[in-house]
C-alpha cells in the first residue's frame, strides 16, 4: 500500500507532501494515524523547519493528512 503524507506546518506554514510505501493491508487510515502518533518515541519533524509535528494527538492530526493509494 503506498500512502502520501501531506504536512501542513502550523510553525512556518509550509506545505510538503511525501509518499511511501508501508505494510498495513488491514489497517484503515485512521489506524495508521493513530499508530504513527502513539508508537513513534522520536519526533516527526517538518521537513523545512523541523518543527516538531506529534507533541500531540490533535496537532499531529491537524498537521498531518495521509492518504491511501493502491
């Protein structure tokens, strides 16, 4: 499954957008947000700024936007 990340920084306002391929067949979106907040011990940066995206659930949720492609 390959999925795309839009980022949306509330600190610089950049918008970038980064694709990658992951194994989650049974996983829906929402899972998979909900395992890259929770599950993940480092930071999830911008990739302009570095300013930190997963201090929490809701700013994680409000910066980040992923969806699935086939």
């Amino acid at each position: 499954m390959k999925l795309t990340y839009d980022i949306e920084c509330r600190h610089c306002g950049a918008h970038t957008r980064h694709s990658t391929t992951v194994y989650y067949p049974t996983l829906s979106i929402e899972q998979i947000e909900a395992r890259m907040h929770i599950d993940t011990e480092c930071a999830i940066r911008c990739p302009v700024c570095r300013y930190r995206l997963n201090s929490s659930e809701e700013e994680f949720r409000s910066q980040v936007h992923i969806t699935r492609e086939a």
